[in-house]
C-alpha cells in the first residue's frame, strides 16, 4: 500500500512540475539572435570586414539564416525519473516497476504532444 501511495506522488509531483514548465515557457521573452543586433555576426562573433562581399556569392544573398531549437521541456526529466523507478523496481520490488512503466508512459506521450504542437 506504501509504495502505491509513493507512486501515485511521484505521478502527481512529475504532472504538477510539467505543468509549471509549461507555465514558465509561456512568460519567456524570446532571446535576442545575433542577427537581431546591429553588426553582430552570426557565430557571436563581430565582424571586421573592409567591406561587404558584392554580388549573389555575399551573405545577403542567400538572407538571413534561423536556427530552430525546441522549447525547454521538462519531459525528458520525467522519463529519466521513470526509467530510474522501472530500473529500481528491476532489483527490488515490482511495484516500483509499475509506477515506473506507468511514468514512462505519461512521459512519453507528453513529450509527443507538445513536438507535435510546436
């Protein structure tokens, strides 16, 4: 009964802390890209050109480049905490094992949700 209770808080604890990542993600400002500020290079990096590259071979040609990253999420951070109860159940009590399953499942189909969303 004890470790029932203990998996259902793990449950709980692991679904109240997506929910205020989700949270937080929201009030993020964007970050600011090399792109955005003035005579900034895109590898961080200030330019020190003479000039600029004329014709189609320039960077100006080909526009400016966006690099994708996803959103901070917390999932991985729970399926990590289930794969770790599947492992201890393994070595000591089945129902360890269950709660794990169960949070690696949560996990999984969490995660998928919000890549799919984004």
């Amino acid at each position: 009964m004890a470790l029932l209770a203990t998996a259902a808080a793990v449950l709980l604890a692991a679904a109240l802390a997506a929910l205020a990542a989700r949270r937080r993600g929201k009030e993020r400002e964007p970050m600011e890209t090399p792109q955005e500020r003035p005579g900034a290079h895109p590898a961080g990096r200030e330019e020190h050109t003479a000039a600029p590259a004329a014709g189609p071979a320039g960077p100006e040609a080909h526009g400016p480049e966006e690099t994708h990253l996803p959103e901070p999420t917390i999932w991985p951070f729970v399926l990590a905490g289930g794969l770790t109860l599947v492992a201890l159940g393994l070595l000591t009590n089945l129902a360890f094992a269950v709660a794990g399953v169960a949070l690696v499942a949560v996990a999984l189909a969490g995660w998928v949700r919000e890549v799919r969303r984004a």
